[in-house]
C-alpha cells in the first residue's frame, strides 16, 4: 500500500487530460503553484491547491515537503528497441567518416548485425543488460517505457525477446509495454523473398503472438528496400484484425506515404517522419494517430529533423520519444531530448513536455491511465531539483530530476 504526500511544490505541471493533445492545447500544462498531491493506495487520489486543508490522515502517509521543486508526471517513452544483444560501436564510426545509415544496412550491417548478435545471446544475458539500461532509464524520470522485439527476425529470438520484455515488467519499477516488431528487417535467410516473408508473419507469427498476448502493439519498418507500403499494409491490418494495436516507423528516410497509410489504418502512431510529405501531415492532423517524433534519432544519424512546428500547427497530436537502439540511437537521454525538440524542432517547453508525458501515453493507447497528474491515475511522478518545468530544456544535457516516483513509492 503506497500512500504518499507530496507537498508545497513549487509546480504541480499536471498535464491533466485522458488523451492526447493536438494543436494549441498542447501548450496548456495545468499549472498549480505551490500545490499539494497525494496519492493513495499507488492511485492520485487528490491534486490540491495552496491553502486546502488536508483531506487525509497525515500519519498514513509519507510525506515529502517539495518546496522550491517542480512536480511532474513521470515521463512516458512510447518508442524505443531496449533488449538487444551487442553493440554496433564501429558502425557509428563509419557514419562519421561518411557511410549512410541505410548503405551500412545493405551491406549486411544495421538491424540484422543486432539480430546476429541478438539470437546468439541467453535470455538471462537480454534480461542482464536490458535492465541496467532500464535502471539508467529511470533515474532520467522514465516511469513507462515501450520496448519492441524485431532483433530475432526468427520465431524463436522475437519471442525471447517479447519474453525478457515480460519478465522485465515484473522485476523493474518501470512499466514495458511490449510490441511486436517481426517485421523490423529481411533477416538474410529471407532476402528477395519480402513478400514471403510478410505471408509468414501474417500466417504464423502476428497469431502467435497475439494468441499468446506477448504483445499489445505491432509494428514495422516501411521504408525503401525495407517494407513497401503494399506489405506493410498487408501486415498491419492483419495485426489489427487480430488484437495487435498497429504502430509503423514511417517516412524515416525516404517519403513513401507512409504518414499517409498510418492515418488511413488508425495506427496508434506513426513514428518517426522526418520525410513525412505535406499530405501525410494533414493525414495525421485528421487522424487520432499520434505522429512520434524522435530528436535523438535525427541528431545520431545527422538527418534534418522532423517538422514537429509544421505538424503542432496543422493541428497534430505529438509525442516525443527517444528511440533508444543499439544502432540509430544510442542513448535514452531525456535531457538531450528536451534540449533537441526545443532548440531544433521549435517546440516551446510546454509542448515538449506535453509530448513526452500525455500524448506519448496516447501513443501506447494510455492516457486514461498515466501521463497527467490527475485524479484516477496511476502515482506515477518526478520531483524536479528546479522550481520550473522550463529548466528541462534549459539546462542542457543536464539530468535534473531529483526524486522518481512509482506507484507512490519513491524508486529514485
Ligand atoms: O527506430 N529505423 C528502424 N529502426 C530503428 C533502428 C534500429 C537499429 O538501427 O538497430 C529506429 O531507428
Ligand atoms: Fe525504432
């Protein structure tokens, strides 16, 4: 039984609301200064203005004096691939000198290396690093993490990975959030046999999965000499008529419409979208989907960043995710995250912060349950060494979060 108060913070910044926010809205925070929350039994049970008499027994509860500190929900990360076996060090280096991300992948680099590795490594071993970097995770304010298979790209390791994702939820304070991603990359026993390859997921492993509920989301790679559009329409509907919320990495690289097809399919989200075209922009400002943009991703790969000003104002709903990944983007830096989406994605820290708590919960189909301190939801919260949300992107690069919050036990 987890009760606790949290008082006299210099902030509440409850983000309240049960979806995502598009547009304008996500600028409003619902600050309360200088307010008092409590959560009861690991629920909020009451967000309190200065001055309210206490509605509870003080001697139930814990209770910590927040002055001079902002209160957050804990943060939210909607995309990332955590559990993976090696690391692609060198890779990093070609790109510096020169090499495309996708050039590397031809040549049998990139996704499939990690699968290599991947299928090679225990489980116990995926558990074992996977959790330190869940650990690392949390002391950056991560209360929710989404974490995707698609390093097996074998019926056998894509279900160890799922596996270690499970056993991880039990072990970790964090909550995962699996999905699927079988269809990440041609493993190279399919190479020139895409098609089949997406007949194989859609025969034998989108039921497995789903009929074993190792997954809640489904997700795919749709890009040049990855996954068309064809196939990843074939895919995601079968997901969807199967349980599987569809998710798609779209228009990373190259514009192929896959904003488009993202909105067309009610994907969740659609991630990524540095190339997404005007038309899938406006697609997805007429959709529910959330577009899921990924800073760190766009600055590892020396890519432009995605039109996150383009897609606020036509009226999107935007999340902010960190891609952790053993090749794109190495790191689950929320400081740098903030720092990125403000500086070069024009998002006004208001918007970041919306980004990264309420509408990426609506991005794993959450926000009635986490990302807004509001009564109802899950105790799920971050203590701020600073009396503002502002210092997030302000303080750049620099880990400021002092205290972490879990189901209203402190965990940080
Ligand atoms: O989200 N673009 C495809 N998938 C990952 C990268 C995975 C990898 O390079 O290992 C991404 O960036
Ligand atoms: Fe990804």
């Amino acid at each position: 039984m987890h009760n606790l108060i949290i008082k006299n913070a210099a902030q509440v910044v409850t983000c309240s609301g049960f979806e995502g926010k598009r547009g304008r809205e996500m600028n409003n925070l619902g600050v309360i200064e200088n307010g008092t929350v409590i959560v009861t039994g690991g629920i909020i049970s009451h967000v309190m203005q200065q001055g309210e008499p206490l509605p509870v027994n003080e001697a139930d509860y814990k209770v910590i004096d927040a002055t001079g500190k902002a209160l957050l929900p804990g943060f939210v990360d909607p995309h990332t691939h955590f559990v993976f076996g090696g690391y692609r060090e060198e890779e990093f280096a070609w790109r510096m000198r020169g090499d495309s991300y996708m050039e590397i992948m031809e040549r049998g680099g990139g996704i499939v290396n990690t699968t290599r590795a991947t299928r090679t490594a225990t489980e116990e071993e995926l558990v074992d690093s996977a959790r330190k970097r869940l650990d690392a995770m949390l002391r950056l304010g991560i209360t929710t993490v989404e974490g995707k298979s698609g390093y097996g790209l074998d019926r056998e390791t894509e279900l160890k990975q799922l596996r270690v994702m499970h056993q991880l939820n039990d072990l970790h304070p964090i909550d995962i959030v699996s999905t699927y991603m079988g269809a990440h990359a041609v493993p190279e026993e399919w190479k020139g046999r895409e098609d089949a390859f997406i007949d194989f997921q859609i025969a034998e492993m989108l039921p497995l999965v789903a009929g074993q509920r190792l997954a809640e989301a489904a997700d795919i790679f749709c890009e040049k000499g990855v996954f068309t559009i064809d196939q990843s329409q074939r895919y995601l509907q079968a997901a969807a008529s199967l349980g599987l919320k569809p998710k798609m990495h779209a228009d990373e690289i190259i514009p192929l419409g896959g904003a488009e097809l993202a909105a067309e399919l009610h994907c969740l989200s659609a991630d990524h979208l540095l190339q997404a075209s005007d038309e899938g922009i406006s697609a997805l400002a007429a959709s529910d989907t959330v577009a899921t943009l990924l800073p760190l991703t766009a600055f590892s790969l020396r890519e432009p960043y995605a039109r996150a000003r383009t897609m606020i104002d036509a009226g999107c709903i935007v999340a902010l995710a960190t891609d952790l990944n053993p090749g794109s983007s190495f790191t689950a830096s929320v400081p740098l995250l903030f720092a990125l989406a403000c500086i070069y994605m024009q998002l006004t820290p208001e918007e970041a912060v919306t980004a990264f708590t309420l509408n990426s919960a609506a991005a794993l189909g959450r926000a009635d349950r986490i990302g807004s301190i509001d009564p109802g939801k899950q105790g799920d919260l971050l203590l701020l060494q600073f009396p503002s949300y502002k210092f997030l992107p302000y303080h750049v690069g620099m880990n400021i979060v002092e205290r972490v919050i879990k189901k209203g036990e402190v965990v940080v």
